[in-house]
C-alpha cells in the first residue's frame, strides 16, 4: 500500500525526551519504539526516513534496514523535518508531499497517513482531527474550523464554546516550500501563550486544511502510554502489531 516517490515520509526522532527518557530505544515486543513506527510508516509510503541528532537511533533504524539523517540539534519536530528535508532535496531527493510522522506513535494508522497525504490538495499544510467528548484535559488540543476545512484556530481551552469539539492529532502533510517557511517564520505571541506552533502558522497567513482522521492509539509519552503499547505487542506475538 505504497504511494508514488512524490510523497516522503520523515519521522523526527530524540532520545532525550523529558517525559520519558530514551523512549526511542524502548523494547515493544523485540523491537525498538522508532523501528515499530517506522514499520507502520512504510506500510503507508515507499519513501520514509528517521531524522534524529542520536548516533544510537540512528544504528538502531539502520540494523532495521531504514534510512537516516542525521541533524544535528533541533528545538522542535518540525524544524528537525525541515533540516532533513533540506538535506534531502540538496542530494536531489526531494518530494511533492513531506509527512511528519511522530516518531513514537508505533500504533500509527497506515491508512490515516495516506489520508492525509492525499487531502493536502493545493494547500500549505494538512492535519487532522477527530471528535473529542471531553475537552476539559488541556493537553488535548482543540481545533476549530471555517470553509474548505480550513484551520482557524487551536487551543488548550474548550472551544468553540459548547461544541461540538475536535481533538488535534499532531501528524502534518506539508509541501515543501510551506515547510521551510514554517520554521522560517517570526515567533507570534498566540503560540506562547498556548505553547502552539501552528497557531504561528495561522497568524502570519498559512493555510492549514484539517481532515476528519481516526483518533487512532496516541503516542508514547507516559510509562502508562508505554505498558499499553507493550501489551499491544505482547498480545500480538512476534513479530505481530
């Protein structure tokens, strides 16, 4: 279930997660966390690759049979993408569409990146999001929407105000060029204030379509988010997930 060479898939990946120290490197079944979601990765695109600042990761993806780049320190995901892409297109391996896979999402739904993907249509940037019955948790990011599905805002708060809610899920399908200029971009306050990228974005006049995805497993953040995707594979036997 492969797309074209047109779309490229980066996973941004760091061992120094705060939460959750060399989550990367965890065991889920035998297997690696970032070599579990590269593997669901490839079952979506023909192209996917692991940008990480870590030698560790990057022998481990490497023993897997996947491709790497190394990119030094990055403040966030999506500069860390821009830096590996850039890399990339110098090498002449550039792209049509570039997807930023989170890198510790092992239960990532293969069918919800194509999707994404193929709904960029001739926007800057694609995202999705699902309906969310309690929005009271303000690390569940809300989104709002107008015409075309296009984004109007995001926020930690409960909005709209009464409903009907939407929780963000944080994978992107970007075109090249509205990559570099997201990480280009002057800070804006709005993003300060929410701790928000996108919202950047929004304020300097980027267009960020949002498509209706299955909310899907969520990533790895937590040792309880660790344990339950453990069992997961646990359950699946090997070489099962």
């Amino acid at each position: 279930m492969a797309r074209a060479s047109s779309t490229l898939a980066i996973l941004p990946a760091r061992l120094g997660s705060t939460r959750l120290p060399r989550k990367m490197l965890a065991d889920l079944g035998g297997q690696p966390l970032v070599v579990r979601t590269l593997a669901r990765a490839r079952q979506a695109f023909a192209r996917v690759v692991v940008a990480t600042d870590s030698p560790e990761i990057a022998d481990v993806v490497t023993q897997a049979g996947g491709a790497v780049v190394l990119t030094g320190e990055a403040p966030n995901g999506t500069t860390r993408v821009a830096m590996a892409y850039a890399l990339l297109a110098a090498r002449g391996e550039g792209a049509e569409v570039v997807v930023n896979v989170q890198a510790d999402e092992p239960l990532v739904d293969p069918g919800a990146l194509l999707a994404l993907a193929d709904g960029i249509g001739d926007f800057d940037v694609a995202t999705g999001a699902a309906p969310l019955d309690d929005a009271s948790n303000p690390a569940r990011v809300k989104v709002v929407t107008g015409r075309d599905g296009l984004a109007l805002y995001f926020s930690r708060s409960a909005v709209p105000y009464g409903g009907p809610f939407r929780v963000h899920l944080g994978v992107y399908a970007f075109r090249p060029a509205a990559l570099a200029l997201a990480v280009s971009l002057p800070e804006h306050p709005l993003e300060h204030i929410e701790r928000l990228e996108q919202l950047r974005w929004l304020a300097h006049g980027m267009r960020v379509r949002v498509i209706d995805l299955p909310a899907g497993e969520g990533g790895v953040d937590t040792p309880e988010d660790l344990a339950r995707v453990r069992a997961h594979f646990a359950a699946a036997g090997p070489g099962g997930g």
